[in-house]
C-alpha cells in the first residue's frame, strides 16, 4: 500500500479572512504580548516576535492557535460569524432595551423611564390596590 503525501497545513492557508475590519485570532492571555495581536504572516518562521502563533491541529479540540509567547493555545474561530454574532447581540437578541412611552411620536419616546423618571408619572392602583 502505498500512503499518499500528507499536505502540510499552515496558519496562513488556515486562517479566517478579517470580517468587517476585526480579527478575533489572536492570543487570549491579556498578560502575553501576543494579547490582541493577530498572526503576522511575514514573522521570521521560528521567532519570538510579535504575531508568531504556531498551529495545533487535529484532536477533540480542532485546529488551534497556539501562541510561542506564552505557550497558550485558543480555538480559531470564523472571524464573520463572530461580528454576526455581535450585530445580533446588539439588536433583537441583545441587552434589552429599557421601557419607554411606546407612542413613536411622543417627545418621551426617547427617553427611557428608568433614566428619565421625571418625564413620568403613576397613576392609578391595581385591583389588588396597588400601585401600577
Ligand atoms: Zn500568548
């Protein structure tokens, strides 16, 4: 039987594309220097410096980033999924959005009740007798 050459992989042929401008592949030790710091694809093979990561294939954990400073090891994760993931957190999954007067044209619209509760007024009570 004859094996067939393995190919051998590397980080710039794995690598995601930058999506919207960010690159969430870097080093998650905030106290390496490599924190924030994508790979750089032109380092000196080998070297220390800034960007140097090495790739940690295969296993349970998949394709890993691991970074020569510190001898940490991240997932790589799709750079386009992840800003998709922050447009939908900042919009209809999100943080809530705090209670306002619901009339659009109302000049309280935008001004949130628990900011702003001076622009609003209780009234009534409840059947139970308590205040709404
Ligand atoms: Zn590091």
């Amino acid at each position: 039987m004859v094996k067939s050459p393995r190919k051998r992989r590397s980080l710039r042929g794995l690598l995601p594309a930058d999506a919207g401008g960010v690159n969430f592949n870097f080093c998650r030790n905030p106290n390496c220097r490599n924190f924030a710091v994508p790979f750089n694809p032109d380092r000196v093979r080998g070297s220390f410096e800034l960007g140097s990561y090495r790739l940690e294939g295969g296993g349970r954990h998949g394709s890993q980033l691991h970074c020569v400073l510190c001898d940490r090891k991240t997932s790589i994760v799709s750079n386009a999924a992840a800003v998709l993931e922050i447009q939908r957190l900042r919009t209809a999954n999100g943080p809530l959005r705090h209670e306002s007067c619901p009339g659009a044209q109302c000049e309280n619209h935008e001004f949130p009740v628990l900011i702003h509760p001076e622009r609003y007024y209780r009234h009534g009570l409840t059947k139970a007798g308590v205040r709404r």
